[in-house]
C-alpha cells in the first residue's frame, strides 16, 4: 500500500503526483516493527523548519537501530485541506526522498486531521506514537482535546514540539499532549540540536516505552527534559 490521502481528498497537482509516485516505491517496514507517525506542519511559515526535520528525521530511525529498528509514517498538511500520509517504512533515506519533494504552501492547520488519522491508525494495529512538529495551533481545541483524549485510550501519545513559543500555540499543544499522556516541548530552529534530541527521545520511547526513554535519560539531557515533560500514564 503506497501514499494516500488524510480524508477529505485534496485537489490534484504536480507535486502531490510526484509524492504518491516516490511513496508507491517505498519497501514497507516489516510488521513487527514498532510503529511512529511523524507529522509535520508544511504552511508556509514553516519552510525553514521542514527543510531542517528532512536532514535530521533520520536521527529517529538511527536512535533505535540497535534495539530492533522502528517503522515510521510521514504525515504532513498544507495549504486548502491538504493532508497526506505515507506508508510505514524502516528505511531514513525513503523519508528523505518524500520530503525533498514537498514545499510549504499557505494556509491554516489541520491538527484535527492529524490527531483523527493517528487514532484510525491506531485502530489497526499499535502506534506507539504521534510526533506532531508545528508552530501554530488555528482550531478549536475543545476538538482536538477530545481526540487527544481518545488517543490516550489507545495507547498513542502525542508529542508535540513547537517551534517557537506562539501562546495559543503553546497552550493548544500542551492540552493535546496532556490529554494523551505525551509531553509538550519547544524548540529553536536555530538551535537545530534541540528538535534532533527531541526526536531520538520520541524514537527511543516508541520502541521501548518509558523504561528505555529513562535509560536513555540517564546520560542525555534532553532526553531527561521530554521524560520530565510526559503525563503521567
């Protein structure tokens, strides 16, 4: 199964044809691996970011290659109700490929659809866990906390690292995180190290739950920052 879409479909165009045609390519991960969606705001604001997260997403695959491997979905949503998802896949160099092919384009968030395509997901088979990257939040967060608190009951905690530190931003992400039982965490792109260690941890967590991220914590600070930041499950 290749690419497709986060309901509703969008529109048509070049760049979302070349992106199904490089996700069709993609070998899957093998099943057993622990699964990850990566979700990435891709509005305009956020070029800057998206072309860091293309050089560092592969940090995410290699923090866990020595405890089994991890598979990891790409969402990302721009635009007019743009929102796509690739397949499952093990391989960092297929991520890249998807990603280098996409440019922020204006519009508003689509958390919710995010957040509703990580819990039907996770109706067909265990995600260990929801990377959200974004530095706004524009929709109503009495939703998104409802389908945040879904996720907790299935097990997907929502990460959420925020790019800078927008207040309706911050509050919305902290509530999602809360409400699933994943942590809240800001970053600088001019700090590129921040978002890298904020993704290893997630990795790290996804493939082996709290025990291995507070092993983890133990030499690796901002390891320890996201631990500290979790909600207690």
């Amino acid at each position: 199964m290749g690419e497709r879409s986060v309901p509703p479909v969008p529109t048509g165009e070049a760049a979302v044809a070349a992106f199904l045609g490089e996700a069709r390519r993609l070998a899957p991960a093998t099943p057993a691996a622990p699964r990850l969606i990566f979700a990435l705001d891709a509005t305009m604001s956020r070029q800057p970011t998206w072309d860091l997260a293309c050089r560092l997403q592969a940090e995410m695959f290699a923090a866990t290659a020595d405890l089994g491997g991890l598979a990891v979905q790409l969402v990302y949503f721009r635009g007019f109700s743009e929102c796509r998802a690739s397949r499952f896949v093990a391989d960092p160099r297929a991520l890249t490929g998807l990603m280098t092919g996409i440019h922020c384009r204006g519009g508003l968030t689509q958390i919710g659809r995010v957040l509703r395509h990580a819990r039907a997901e996770a109706g067909k088979g265990p995600v260990k866990a929801l990377v959200l990257v974004g530095d706004a939040v524009e929709e109503d967060l009495d939703g998104l906390c409802a389908v945040a608190g879904e996720l907790r009951l299935l097990g997907v905690p929502a990460f959420c690292f925020q790019e800078g530190g927008e207040p309706q931003a911050a509050t919305g992400f902290a509530e999602i995180a809360r409400l699933s039982g994943g942590a809240h965490a800001r970053f600088d792109r001019d700090a590129p190290a921040t978002l890298a260690g904020l993704l290893r941890a997630a990795a790290v967590y996804a493939a082996r739950g709290l025990d291995g991220l507070r092993l983890a914590a133990r030499e690796d600070a901002v390891a320890r920052r996201l631990l500290g930041a979790m909600t207690p499950r």
